[in-house]
C-alpha cells in the first residue's frame, strides 16, 4: 500500500485501496523502479485504510459489511493536478480529497480499532505514491516527467480489498460505490 515497502510485511495483512488506472500510463515506469509497493503487486492507487483486518478474519460477514458502508457513498471523481511530498515520498495529490477522506472516516467508524497507517499520522493525507526511499536526484526527475503528464482525471467507482500474500499484494474483492446522482 502506500507509504510502505516489502520489508515487514506479513502474510495476511490487508488493504483497502482506490484504483487509479487513469493514473498507470503516467506512473507505472516511476512505481516501477521507485515505489516497492509496485513490484509487490500494487497498482496505482490512494489507501482508504491501511493496515486493514488480518486476512484470516475477513469472511462473507466482513465483506458484506465493508460493502455496505462503502456502498452508502457515491461514486465520484478525482482530479491529480500536482505533485506533493512527504518526507522520501513523492505523491500525485487528489483534487478534491474529500471523497478519499470520507471513504476512510466511515470504514474507520466501522473499524476503530484499524486508523489510517496504524494511527502513525493525526491527518493522513490522500495521495497515489509514485516514489518512496529513493534518492532525491531520482524523485526530482520523476516530478519533472510528471508534470509533464498532469492532469489525470479519474472516476472513483470502487474499493479494492487487497491481501499480503506473503510475498505479493492480491485482490481479495471489490466494493461498489452508489452511483453518482450527477
């Protein structure tokens, strides 16, 4: 997931993610070389939570209840017209976010006892991560081939449960959004 890399991972922890393929023409070669998450098999993409329930506990039950909570938010699109950093990471900024941050605050509603990134930042940020741990020569011209590229429009549509293999990131299942009323 973002903002995470091979290392520490562990069979059976899971995600839940926001594809972006909109995204993938602009950002793969980057996520490829420069976002480990990448070659563990995530695609483009902005975390709605990370880490998520341990796979083991992720039934029919779970998954019906994943889908109703995200099932009461529509569909709704996302704009990334800029680059941002975090320290050692380079990110497309979503415009608006909130779509993301509602996504997040009701499955953490849902799932208290799971905040954003283990309760490791007070406001996570919604961002698609392009480079993590790199050197900033690499990042620098990462971002200037990007803005090149910029704007991607995207239609958020669905939220991807994805599950650590113990080696690779697998969709385990996909929740619909409402449909937009627009």
């Amino acid at each position: 997931m973002a903002d995470d890399d091979a290392q520490g991972l562990q069979a059976g922890q899971s995600g839940l993610i926001v594809r972006v393929p909109e995204a993938e023409p602009l950002v793969r070669a980057w996520r490829d070389r420069l976002d480990p998450s990448a070659r563990a098999g995530v695609p483009a993409h902005v975390t709605v939570l990370f880490p998520f329930l341990e796979a083991s506990r992720i039934d029919d039950d779970v998954c019906a209840e994943i889908g109703e909570v995200l099932g009461r938010h529509q569909s709704f699109e996302a704009c990334f017209k800029r680059c941002g950093r975090f320290p050692g990471v380079l990110y497309l900024a979503p415009e608006p976010d909130t779509g993301f941050r509602r996504l997040t605050e009701a499955i953490v509603a849902r799932w208290p006892e799971h905040p954003p990134f283990g309760g490791q930042f007070d406001d996570p940020v919604p961002h698609l991560t392009v480079a993590q741990g790199q050197d900033e020569a690499q990042v620098e011209q990462a971002e200037t081939d990007l803005l090149t590229g910029l704007p991607v429009v995207a239609q958020v549509s669905s939220v991807d449960l994805l599950v650590h293999d113990g080696t690779r990131w697998r969709e385990r299942a996909s929740f619909p959004l409402s449909p937009s009323d627009v």
